[in-house]
C-alpha cells in the first residue's frame, strides 16, 4: 500500500478513504459477529469435551 500511496497518491487517498468509511460503518456488525463466533465455538468445544 506504501508503494501504492507513493505512486498513485490521489487514487490511494481515494480507497483508503472508503476502506475506511467501510470499516466505520461495519464495525458494530463486525464486533457482533466475531463475538458469536467465538461464542459459538467456545460452546461446541465445551459441550464437545463433556461427551
């Protein structure tokens, strides 16, 4: 991205700008998700070492 940034820098501005617009706007959802998931894994694995 460095590289990027260094010879394209109005282009890389450009999506660094909506990568993070996208990361803003996604992170409750992000954070809810990655909870379930390790919630639900931790369950599986929990419920898998009593069997």
């Amino acid at each position: 991205m460095e590289l990027y940034a260094t010879f394209r820098p109005a282009r890389a501005q450009a999506r660094l700008r909506a990568l993070m617009r996208a990361i803003t706007t996604h992170q409750d959802q992000a954070i809810v998700v990655l909870s379930l998931t390790v919630g639900f894994w931790l369950v599986g694995r929990s419920l898998y070492e009593l069997t």
